[in-house]
C-alpha cells in the first residue's frame, strides 16, 4: 500500500504529518486496516476506482488497482 499525497510532484512539499501517515500505513496489512487508521486520524473516504489491466497476453489474468480519495473536513 501506498500513500499517494503529491509527495512526488515537481512543486511538492515536504509535509511530516503526512510523512508520519505514509510510514504507518507502509507497516498495515491490509487496505481496511489503512483506511481505519485514516479514519482515526479525521479522514473520510469520499470517493474509489478500480483500474483493470491486463498483465499477460493470452493468459486471461488481470490486475485491479484500487485507488481511495480521502479528505479530512475543516
């Protein structure tokens, strides 16, 4: 799992609390064991997609990702 808050970006910057979030949920073993953390922290889930791809030709298996949109209100 991986915490995705625009850390990589060209203009992004260094942010400890979300540092701290990212490290912790590198540790959890399971998609809802993050998302209840996150939610412990004050975040909602607002939206998801699953994106779906294909991984070998001809060999019928896919790969699904799925994405979380979370927000934490003001």
């Amino acid at each position: 799992m991986e915490l995705d808050y625009g850390q990589q970006a060209k203009d992004g910057t260094p942010n400890s609390e979300m540092q701290q979030a990212s490290t912790a949920i590198g540790k959890l073993k399971s998609v809802i064991a993050a998302l209840n953390y996150l939610s412990s922290q004050g975040w909602e889930c607002v939206g998801f997609n699953s994106i779906i791809s294909k991984v070998a030709s001809g060999s019928g298996y896919t790969d699904a990702q799925t994405g979380y949109l979370m927000r934490r209100p003001k």
